[in-house]
C-alpha cells in the first residue's frame, strides 16, 4: 500500500530532504508512529554516512530486541519514503542544520507539517560550524543528542553546543536514563501510542524532565504531556520560564509534593531522590494512577531500619551499623519490588548511574503486566520477610491497603 506521495506537504518534505542531504545540511530523519505489518518494528533512524568516497543514508532499523543497519543509496530512500509515509510511519521528523520539520498523519488522513528554524549550530572539536563527520566508524550511539537547545538553556554545554566539562557527569546520567526509558518505552508499548502524560515527582532543576520530553515528542514522535512537580517554588518558575523562552509545547511545571498531588491518567511515572517513605508515596501514585512505566531512585531508609529485629543467625553480622544499614536498604526495596509484583507490574532493581548530591544509585523499574497473574504467593512472601525481620509496618503496603 503507497503512501499519500501525491500530497503536496509530503512533496515539500522530501524536497527538503533532498536539498538537505546535496547540500551536506541533513543531521537525522526519525521515522516514527509505525503501523506496518512488522510487530517487532518501533523506528527507523536515518542518518547520512560517508563509505569509501561515497555519501549514502544509514537506515538504522530499532528492532525491540536488537537493531539492523542498511546503507542506502538517496534515490532508493526517496522512493522507499513516497510508499511508507502515511502507510507505514505516520511521524517523521526531520533536523537539517537549519531546520525543524515534523510531519504528521492524523487517524483520519490528514496531514500536518510544522517547520521552525534549527539556531543551533552543528558541533565540531574546533566549534566551528561545518557538516556533520560522516565517518563510517561513528562513536558511540547517545540517545540524547548533544546539539539540543534545552542542553544549553541548562547550562550542559556552552553557546558552541560542548559538553561543561562540570556537566559531564550528569549528561551520562541523561544519556543513561534515556537508554532505560528507551527500552521501558519499547517493551509496553507506549511507543505507539498517539499521546503519552507523564509526571516526574521532585523535578528539581529538571535535566531530566526536559531530556524526557525532548525524547519522546522529538525522536518518538508521540504527543507528550510532561508534568514536573516540585516542591520549590522558585526551581517550578525557573523551568516555566525556560520551557516558554524555547517555546516548548508540551511541558509544564507545578508546585507541590507527591504526597498531595492529585495525578490521573498517568503513563509514566518519575520519582528521583525520593527520600524515605517518599519513594512509596511516589510507588504508591504510580500504582494508584496505572501508570504503565514506573521508575524510582530511592534514597534514605528509615523506616525499616528501626524495627528491624535481627534474627540469631544473624545477629553477630547485623551487630555493624553498615551491615545493618545495608540489610535495611535491600529489605526495604525488596519489599517495594514484591509489592509492585503483587499489584500487576514486572519489576526490576537495578545499579543506576550515580546521581548528583547522592551517593545512592539504585533504580527500581516497573513495568505494568499486560495479563493479569496470581499474586497470593508473592503476598505469603511478604509476610513471611516480614515476620522473618520483625517489620510491623512498611509504608507502601499500609498504603496500597487505604
């Protein structure tokens, strides 16, 4: 089935593709929104490459379990672009040196193209502004690309569009839960979802909030709600102000706590630095909402830590103040990871990249089921931790029972 190659929007994009690519101007094409006949299929990424003397385009085919990359020749892609556009993808978005341009297919057919000039320019190790390296031997694949203006608003890189060498660690952060998002997204098939929400608890100065909504709406293509709650007022219209001067659609920010924060619909929830029992609340919310991707970094665990009870065997261990500590953190997260089983998701804890002002890097990742399991053994397990360690009360369970 061909695509709508007559449409005069469609015409305009692939001319610009083409003019892009002569001119050494094109960064990336990201074909997003698939409907094809493949299910295993989520994106194409399609990117120009330089291969013995000649310039092809590197169609990089992002399978859910692994990726395939096929060179191909500018006229092949414009005819293959005319047949999938509409029919296959309904998403491309387009980043030349110059140039935004997203085009779109709506349920009904229609077509929407928006264009907006691309300022920023395109990066080299002298911060000149030339084409893009085409080298065959690329370095490694980020998803976050470094030339995105939220980086530079964030004070990441610098006017030239270079990584801070003080912000260096936390762009690998970026680039590290992205990478984890990624995946999630893929896997619970949000990726081919028209719309997504998506909240992120303690968004402070919002690196990620910003990373989060540039991934989605930007290389997924899917219409994105982004909600960064912060309990900071100032940090709330700091990131307000930042979001209008890039005149970002799609992200807000709003004053407030997980614990009293009225949340609906949620797709994705993002809980980091979450602090003692604010991890649950965080947890309980995204349960709470059916959220179908929730992800945590706890930090501190107070709760527990006191009502442990150490059993004989192990009491000539836990007699240390670190082992102690450390045995409350893995039972505390243990009994979050049962409980998230318990209600319907697959989950996993995870070492995650060190985050800034914490020396904690744990990730706990769930991932909502899409059939209903029996969850009474999980339950005895619980109980039985439980009354193993002494605990009388942990602050997720006492929730998820009101």
């Amino acid at each position: 089935m061909a695509g709508p190659n007559c449409n005069p929007d469609v015409d305009v994009f692939l001319h610009d593709l083409q003019q892009a690519f002569k001119a050494g101007a094109l960064q990336r094409l990201v074909l997003s929104k698939y409907k094809g006949g493949d299910a295993d299929l989520n994106r194409i990424t399609i990117r120009p490459v330089q291969i013995k003397e000649q310039t092809l385009l590197s169609f990089l085919y992002e399978y859910r379990t692994n990726h395939v990359t096929k060179n191909v020749a500018l006229e092949e892609v414009i005819a293959q672009l005319q047949a999938w556009l509409g029919s296959d993808f309904h998403n491309a978005h387009l980043i030349t040196d110059d140039w935004e341009i997203q085009l779109s297919f709506s349920k009904k057919g229609k077509v929407l193209i928006n264009k907006n000039r691309n300022k920023q320019p395109v990066i080299t190790s002298d911060s000149k502004t030339t084409p893009l390296e085409l080298a065959h031997n690329r370095s490694k694949l980020r998803y976050v690309e470094q030339g995105r203006p939220y980086l530079r608003e964030l004070g990441i890189t610098d006017a030239n569009g270079q990584i801070i060498p003080a912000m260096s660690r936390k762009w690998k952060q970026i680039n590290k839960f992205i990478e984890v998002l990624s995946t999630a997204i893929q896997q619970t098939g949000l990726d081919k979802r028209d719309e997504l929400h998506i909240a992120d608890f303690g968004s402070g100065k919002a690196y990620l909030t910003f990373a989060v909504h540039d991934y989605v709406s930007a290389n997924l293509g899917v219409k994105t709600q982004v909600t960064g709650v912060e309990l900071r007022q100032g940090l709330v219209d700091l990131c307000n102000q930042t979001a209008q001067k890039l005149s970002l659609v799609g992200i807000k920010f709003e004053q407030g706590d997980v614990q009293h924060f009225a949340a609906q619909n949620i797709n994705i929830m993002i809980a980091l630095h979450a602090c003692d029992t604010a991890t649950d609340y965080a947890l309980n919310m995204g349960i709470r909402t059916g959220a179908e991707i929730i992800m945590c970094s706890p930090c501190c665990h107070k709760q527990i830590r006191p009502q442990l009870k150490s059993p004989a065997l192990l009491a000539p261990l836990l007699q240390h103040g670190i082992h102690l500590g450390q045995e409350a953190e893995m039972l505390t997260d243990g009994l979050r990871a049962l409980l998230l089983e318990a209600n319907g998701y697959d989950t996993k804890v995870f070492e995650f990249i060190s985050l800034e002002h914490t020396s904690k890097n744990k990730m706990i990742l769930a991932q909502k089921r899409k059939t209903p399991r029996d969850n009474s053994e999980i339950l005895q397990q619980i109980a039985d931790i439980k009354a193993f360690y002494g605990i009388t009360e942990q602050c997720l369970e006492t929730l998820l029972q009101n």
